[in-house]
C-alpha cells in the first residue's frame, strides 16, 4: 500500500514537473498588447491619449496587457520636459508600466536630446519603424488624435 | 429486426446532433473583417465614412464581410438623434447589417444617454477597448476622418 | 561507364528542375510588409510620408520590405502631374520599388483620368479595400497624416 502511495507521489511529481520547469518561461505574458501613435501637434489627441490608455489599463489589465506610445512628428513635444502641464499625467502612465518611447530621428530633426526629453522616456530609432515591428509583434495598432 | 431498425435510428441520430448543435455556430463566417474608428468632429471623415463602408460592402460583400464603426471622442456625436443630416445614410448602412458602436465611456463624457441616440445604434463599454478587440479577432483597422 | 555518367546528369538535371522551375516564384519573399494610407490634403502628412517611408526601406531594407502607399481622397491629389513640388520625391520612391498607388473610386469622384497622373503611379479598384487586402496578407498598417 504504502509503496502504491510513492509510486503515485512519484506519478504526480513527475507529472508536475514540465510545469515546474516553464516557470520561468511562464513568466505572465500579457494577452493584449496595444501601440499607439502620438503624431499631432496639441491638441490633437493629447488629452485624449490618457483616457485611451487609461481605458486600455483598465479593461484588459486583469487579463494581462502591454501598452507602447510612440511619440513622433510634432507629436515629440509631447515627452519635452518643458511640456509642465503632462508632466504628471506621462508620470503617472509611465508608473503604471506604459512604455513612452520617443522616435530618435524625430529628436534629429527637432535638435532634442536626451536631456530635453522627460526622464521616464524610452527612445527607438524610429517612430514608424517600431509601429511596424510592434504590429509584426501582434499589436493591435490605434492612431491617437482626431 | 424492428429492434435493429431502432438501433440504426438511434445512431444516424447520435451521429447527426453534433451537427445540429453547431448549426448555430456555423453561420457562414464572413472572409473579410473590418473595423472603422470615427473618432473626429464633422466634417472630416463623416462623409467618407460612408463611401468606405459602401466600397467595402461591393467589393467584398460577395465573399462575406462584416463592418463595425466605433464612434468615440468627437465621432460620438454622429450617431445623435439630432444629426438629421446623417440619419438616412446610417439608418442604411445599418440596415446592410454595419453595425454602428457608441463607446460608452464618451457617451458618459458627454452625457449621452441611449435615448440620445439613434435607435439602430449599439454600445461598447470602451471604443477603444473594442478597436483592439476586434483587432485580436483578425479585423482590418481603418481609422476614418483625414 | 559512359552510360552510368549520362544516367547521373539525368539524374542531376532532373533533380535541379524543381528548384528551377522555382525560381520565379522563389524571389526573395519581404520579410516586412508596410502600407501607408494617405488620405488629406497637403501639408498633412505629405512631406513626413517621405521620412516615414525612407526610415522604413533603411532599417528593414537588408532583411527584405515591401512598402505600399494609397492615395485616396484629398489625398489622391499628391500622384496629380500638376503636383510639381513633389515630383522628385514621388519618383524616387517609386525608382526605390515603393507601390504608388491611386484609388479608382477616388479618381472617378474628383474626374481625375491616368493621363493625369504620375507616369509610375499604379491603380487600385478601392483605396479602403486595398488597404483590407493588405493588413489581410500580413501588411502593418500606418495612417499617414497628423
């Protein structure tokens, strides 16, 4: 009896085991992944973009989700550092996780620099660029403004 | 043998009710999906919308097509009651079976009621939220307005 | 020992057809896929959709990219010859393997005729259809425009 009792310890260890060994992969994939433009000048979808993500956040967040901003265009000065009245919004986002990724040939053209932009800024080589890789990725893709 | 006879009936029957109980879900599922984003004030896009909606129902309607609108933002204010202007050409296109969405969070924004609407209209909780939705289920994304 | 020789070039050459036969078909197949929609009236998006589309064919150009534009309402009026000031640039795209492309729809609405376009525009039925056709064969999408 009792060695019928290790052998089904052994069976059920056994059987646990493929999924003891993906933990690390298991890591929580999100199951929505979400990127938006930012390409207009304020205040085209400026004030807007907060309640989208706000949304986005709120209604997929218990099922796992991953939220990108790229910011190009005029859309840039939106992550300057002397755009004071975002500031504590783009904070805010970036606390919750949002990637706030600025597009470095946009920052060329407009002669920003690192130190210009708000310290929870990300930056990719190009804005466009990365809404074709996300998209690759399986993101859905939302253009903010109007 | 009236037994065996009995015995067949009641296997075709078996056999046949996987098929009966998906009848309702083999409705023919459309090839081609699209979901359009109304997300700006009058004019930009609102008359458009309606050449894309009918170029999209003859191109693809023979082969199956499905159409929603998300009207959210400044787009939400195209399915009051109130702009006659565009009553025809939405009742129409929702009669074609386009179904035409009314983002909740904007309705509430804007203190919008149901009543508010045109009865043809339907909600979503997040226009937003449903772009990416429907861009998970495999729609094609066209953001309308210029 | 001859005929063995003759019988494993057969062999050989037989062998080889199907990769022959191949060739064709087998060019090298895009690795990105991008189509851009340009739908308003200059300046928006008009001059960033030629940074958009250079940043593009730079960062993905060794792995392979096949970049598609379509030009419909307002925005059809950039593939008009009369269109001088963006002549230079259209054709370099277009010299770059860059899809071109004029909705008919669009054409007939604004009695615009091939002879009035760009010698290296193409044409689609429906610019909205292609744009589905396109996100369905696997094409990020991005709406040019601010």
């Amino acid at each position: 009896m009792k060695k019928r009792m290790l052998l089904l310890i052994a069976l059920v260890a056994t059987a646990a085991l493929p999924a003891m060994s993906q933990t690390p992969e298991a890591a929580p994939k999100p199951k929505h992944k979400v990127v938006f433009e930012l390409n207009a000048q304020a205040p085209s979808g400026w004030d807007q973009l907060f309640h989208n993500v706000d949304n986005i956040l709120k209604i997929f967040g218990s099922e796992g989700v991953q939220v990108e901003v790229v910011f190009f265009g005029k859309g840039l000065r939106m992550l300057l550092k002397t755009n004071a009245e975002y500031a504590d919004r783009l904070k805010a986002a970036a606390d919750k996780g949002v990637t706030l990724a600025a597009c470095q040939n946009s920052m060329r053209a407009l002669k920003v620099t690192t130190e210009d932009l708000f310290p929870f800024a990300a930056q990719v080589d190009s804005g466009v660029a990365e809404l074709v890789r996300k998209q690759e990725a399986g993101f859905a893709y939302i253009k903010g403004g109007e």
